[in-house]
C-alpha cells in the first residue's frame, strides 16, 4: 500500500516536497524513526565526549600512565595519598579563596550596577554596553591588556605615580604577596559585565506598578530595595553564588598566561594540566581532576537539590 | 527640602559610581589602543596614559598582521565557530524535540544523562579526553575542538528544552489533522518556533568559542591551525620586546567583538539573560 502510494507520489509531480510522502508511513513508525534519527548523533557525542570521560578519568586516578605508554600500572590509592601529603596543593587551593573572594566582590558590584542602571538615569546605555563589554573579549587578549596594565611600567604604577602615590607602586605580578589580589581583579573586571546583565534582567521583569505603590506607600529607597527588589533577585543572586564557587577552584586562563602560576599564582586547574601534559603524569592528574570534578559537582548538586526543594 | 538634597545627593552617587566603573572598564584597553600606535621608543620611553605622537602610525599593525600568523588565525576560527554553531542549533534543537514532544522507553534514562552532563564542567575532565581525541585520530586537526564544542556542553540541550515547553502542543496536533509528517512539523512549525532559543544558544556558544583558549591550546598547537586565542598567546614568543607590536595585535582581536556586539547588543543582552536563568 505505501509502496503503491509511493510511487504515484512520484508520477505526479517531481517537484513535490518530501512531506507529502512522508506521511505515509504511519506515525508510528515515524515516530522510531525520527526518536533515532534526532537523538543517535548527540547521545554518542555526550557518551563518548562527556560521560565517558569521567568515567574514564576515575579509573586513570588509579593508575601510574605517562600518556603514551599502551600499559597503566594500577597503583591504587596512592596518587590521592600524593595529592593530600603534598603541602603544595594546600597553597593551590588557598589561592582559590582569592577567586572566591574577588567573585563575591564581584557580584555585589554586578548587583550595584545593576540597581543604578535600573533606576531613572540619562545615557543608560552607554553605560551598560560599557560595562559590560569585557565579557565579550578575547581572553587572552584580556590577560595581555593585564599583563601590560599591572607591570612595573604599567598602567596602574602611571596612575599612582600621577595621584602622588608613589610608594604604592609595586611589581604587581611579581610579588607574591599582591600577585592573586591582581589576578582576582582582572577575573572581576572580566565577569562582572555578565553578572549585571543578569541581575538587570531580573530586575526589569519587576513590575514597575510594585515599585510605584511603594513610593506611594511612603516606603523609602532602602526598604524598596530590601523588600521587593532583594527577594524578586534571590534565586538568581544564587544560581550567581554556585557559578563564582566552582568558577573561583577551575579558573585557569588569566593565571596561566598572565603568570603561569608563578609567585605563588599557582591554581588547581594549571597544576593539573602541568602535572598532565608538562610532567606526563595523567594518573596524578586524573586523581587531581576526581578531586575538582567531586566539589564542584558536590556544589552544582547541592544547588539544583536546593532549587528544587524550594519549588 | 532635605527630601529634595537626598534625592539630589543619591543622583549625584549614582553618576559618580557609574563614571567610576566606566573609566575603570575603559583604561586598560585604552591604554592599550594609544601604545598599537607608538612606535618601539616612543612606547618605551612615554607613560602609558599618554596619547601616541600620531594615531595615523599603523606600522605595528602592518607587522602583527604580516609577522602575526593572524589571517590564519581568523580564518581558521571562522570555520570551527560556523560548523560548531550550525551543530549546535541542529543538536539542541533536535534533542529538545525528541525528549519534549515524545514519550518512550528511555527518555528518563537521556534526560538524567544530560541532567549527569551538565554537572561535569568539561574542564576537570580533559585529562582522559585528551587520550580519547588521540585514540580517534582527530588531535591537532580542526575536528576536535569541533568535537568537544558540540559534544562537551550540553548548555543547548537546556536552552531549547526550556523553550519548547513554551510552544503549545495544539500546534502540533494541528499540524498532524493536516496531515504534517513529524520531520514536517519539527521543519515547519516548531524550529521557526525556537528562533529565540538559536539566537540565545548561537550568541552564548559564539562568544565562549571565540574567547575559548584552553581546547585549542590543548589540541590544536600546530601553527597552521592557530586560531585567535592560540595565536594571541603566541604573539608573547615572536614581539617578546616589542609591546606596542603586541598591543597593536590585541587591538585587532578585540575589535570584531565589539563591532558585532554593538550590532547586535540586543540580542546579546536578551540571549546573556535567556541562557543563564535555566
């Protein structure tokens, strides 16, 4: 019957679309067809690209590889009991809370911004592109823009020198005491853009009326702000809080090119990738990776139970 | 009256705040855009807050785009951007259509492997897909950024599942009275429907590919396959000494963002604030 169909399709107009033929074939069979079709590609790209990797990764964590090498020593536990006797990665993860630190800076400012630009203001625009336009550039460009902006020369010794504060000037980047204090503020000029557009968002879907009845109400700015905007942006101050936690322990970018994790500079995410690619080590690095990946799964989890709980 | 110096004086906070954010956003790139126009002892010798002698001085852009391998780099982050973009919409898009209009044995199955996805940020777990790109033959070509961009964040699935909830089923079930295959009605109703998912996913995805240094620093080193982020890092090797020469190269990797961006600052805007509330 379908082929009979089929064919007088065919006879009678060979400019037909395919979807006069197509149905046809009963919906059923459709159905498997096209529920293959769609999801075969994209189910192999996430098993082979992202499940299988982690998977995989929890068994290279206990073995002894160099990468190469057909064979993988099983070794057990002792690339974890490395991990943790190793004073090196206390440091590491002590410059994490310089991240977290800076991050958290960052999203009140975001919030600041974000509560000016929302209110009665002139070149409103201008102003949002402006800030948040460093989101939209080349990382890398921006840690060169950095580079040159913390040296000893820099831009930043210029204007203290140009303020009359001389003795402040420093050698940002190397010295070890300022050096993650300079790369925290580079990730908080980076990312703040983006946490104000969020939060602006949010804060524009408000209905103006509640904010008019307000006023009319006698409420002042303050409690405005405490009573309706503060728990209209709660979730998204949030879901913000988990992204700036697990962004503050994988950031890898500005470090690794501004100073390669030297003077004390060191992150988690360069130390892994040395320990992987420098130093050959991809059992180590892959018990370094369970670690990363457990917390910062630990949190997203965390969050996503939290959020649900709450709905 | 002292209403009236409040309001005055909370004005003024604002403006002045924003001011302040605004030069503070502006000055390092700025400095960088005079010293692109120094010449080598002008730079060295000038501070950096000064203007160049003349902004008509284009030598060191001449020389990063000679000496730079920056065409190459362009054009080779053209065409992994295009290919994982169109993948992008094509995947997100039909994945969203199959596990939101259909009901089978193992759709709870897929949706918590996404669900498992999503909580594996793709940069803890490189260490063993580094091996697995060897082991597929694809390291150092332009597959395998490709490869992980469309198969190492599932951020798309979840914009386009999101949206096609949005979309009432009565326009399906309309479609089908006619007569529509589901090919039909995925071609002809409902991924129309999605436009505001693409735009979200392609200006997401467009801006964390281009800025993405971490996949082809890993796994295309090769010069010929240098891309923006590699060949910006490389401009530090070649014009170590010459500052104003690099300057001059960051100058022209930032400025098509910007152009497309004030282009399209809408849909830059609506797709940022689309895409993180999911």
């Amino acid at each position: 019957m379908a082929n009979i169909n089929y064919q007088s399709t065919l006879k009678s107009s060979i400019n037909k679309s395919i979807r006069d033929r197509l149905p046809t074939i009963s919906y059923k069979t459709q159905r498997k067809i096209l529920l293959f079709s769609f999801l075969i590609v994209p189910l192999l790209l996430l098993c082979v690209f992202t499940l299988y990797p982690a998977l995989q990764l929890f068994y290279l964590s206990f073995t002894y590889w160099d990468g190469f090498s057909p064979t993988k020593d099983w070794v057990g536990f002792s690339n974890y009991r490395d991990i943790f006797i190793n004073p090196e990665m206390f440091s590491v993860f002590k410059t994490s809370l310089y991240y977290l630190g800076g991050g958290l800076l960052q999203l009140f400012l975001a919030l600041y911004f974000a509560v000016l630009l929302n209110s009665k203001i002139r070149a409103r625009n201008v102003f949002k592109s402006i800030l948040f336009m460093p989101y939209i550039m080349n990382s890398v460009a921006i840690a060169l823009i950095f580079t040159i902006f913390f040296s000893p020369e820099g831009t930043l010794n210029t204007i203290l020198s140009l303020v009359g504060l001389d003795s402040l000037q420093h050698s940002w980047l190397g010295n070890s005491n300022l050096v993650n204090y300079a790369l925290a503020s580079t990730s908080i000029w980076r990312h703040m853009g983006l946490s104000l557009i969020i939060f602006l968002g949010v804060l524009q879907s408000i209905p103006k009326e509640i904010y008019e009845a307000a006023k009319i109400d006698g409420s002042s700015g303050w409690n405005t702000f405490r009573y309706i905007t503060l728990p209209s942006i709660k979730k998204v101050f949030e879901l913000n809080l988990i992204l700036t936690v697990s962004g503050a322990i994988s950031v890898f970018e500005i470090p690794f090119i501004m100073t390669k994790g030297a003077n004390d500079s060191m992150t988690f995410v360069i130390s892994t990738v040395d320990t992987a690619f420098k130093y050959s080590n991809f059992g180590l690095a892959s018990a370094m990776s369970v670690i990363l990946l457990l917390i910062v799964g630990t949190i997203t989890l965390g969050q996503r139970l939290l959020l649900k709980e709450r709905d | 009256m002292k209403g009236n110096i409040k309001q005055i004086s909370w004005n003024l906070t604002k403006y002045i705040s924003l001011l302040i954010g605004a030069i503070v956003v502006l000055i390092p790139p700025l400095v960088v855009l005079f010293s692109s126009f120094k010449t080598k002892i002008e730079y060295l010798n000038t501070d950096k807050l000064s203007l160049p002698d003349s902004f008509l001085n284009f030598e060191n852009y001449k020389v990063v785009f000679e000496q730079g391998n920056l065409d190459v780099a362009f054009k080779n982050t053209a065409i992994i951007l295009v290919i994982s973009l169109i993948g992008n919409v094509i995947i997100g898009s039909c994945v969203a259509y199959a596990l939101g209009r259909f009901d089978f044995k193992l759709k709870k199955v897929i949706l918590g492997a996404y669900l498992v996805a999503i909580m594996i940020p793709s940069i803890t777990t490189q260490v063993s897909t580094y091996g697995i790109i060897t082991n597929l033959g694809v390291n150092n070509t332009l597959f395998a950024p490709i490869l992980l961009y469309l198969g190492a964040d599932v951020l798309m699935i979840y914009i386009y599942l999101q949206f096609i909830e949005s979309i009432p089923k009565e326009l399906d079930e309309a479609a089908m009275i006619e007569g529509a295959s589901y090919f039909t009605i995925f071609t002809k109703v409902i991924f129309p429907l999605l436009a505001p998912a693409t735009s979200t996913v392609i200006i997401i995805k467009a801006i964390a590919i281009y800025n993405d240094f971490y996949i082809p620093f890993l796994y295309i080193p090769s010069e010929e396959l240098s891309v923006v982020s590699t060949v910006a890092y490389k401009f530090m090797g070649p014009f170590g000494g010459e500052w104003n020469v690099i300057c001059a190269g960051v100058i022209m990797i930032i400025i098509p963002t910007i152009v497309l961006f004030l282009v399209l600052q809408r849909f830059v805007y609506s797709g940022m604030t689309n895409g993180s509330v999911k």
